[in-house]
C-alpha cells in the first residue's frame, strides 16, 4: 500500500472552511479514483496546519492520480485559505 501525505498550513480564520473542503469535496474525489483506499485528516487548530493522507492500492494507483490532474484540481478549491504552498510526500505504507 502506498500513502501520499499532503501538509496544509491556512490562515487561522481559514482553518475550518478548509477542513470542510478536504471532507465534503476532496474526500468524494478521491474516492472515485481507481485503488483509493482511503484518508485521514490530522490536524492541529493552534497550529492552523493540516495533515491530509490519502491510502492507495498500488504506487501506480497513487502516481496516476496526480498524471490526470486530480491532485492540482483538488489543491485548487483550498489554495485561497493557505498560508504556503501545500507539502506532498509519497510514502510506502509500512504496518507493524
């Protein structure tokens, strides 16, 4: 299983509005995609930072979903609240 992780940082009066976002617009998304496997959101209100991780099936999975443009499309309907530029790691999901 492979896990992109997205590091948000808004503004504090954004803060709310782009959780809202990352449930009710990206989270549908990202479930129609092919081997999505699932998301968590993480976050930290003093801190004005969101951790989001999606779950894919296979590195391909996660790899195609960024070659279609959904990741930019996504970004898109939260960039207005953010502070700085989204953070993108891809990992190998390793569970003991």
């Amino acid at each position: 299983m492979h896990a992109r992780m997205g590091t948000l940082y808004t503004y504090p009066k954004d803060f709310e509005h782009t959780v809202q976002i990352l449930r009710d617009t990206v989270f549908p998304a990202a479930q129609r995609k092919p081997g999505f496997s699932g998301m968590l959101l993480m976050s930290d209100r003093q801190a004005s930072k969101v951790i989001g991780i999606t779950l894919w099936e296979s590195e391909a999975h996660m790899l195609a979903s960024e070659d279609e443009e959904y990741l930019q499309e996504q970004v898109s309907k939260i960039i207005t609240g953010l502070r700085r530029p989204p953070e993108f790691e891809n990992c190998e999901l390793e569970v003991l």
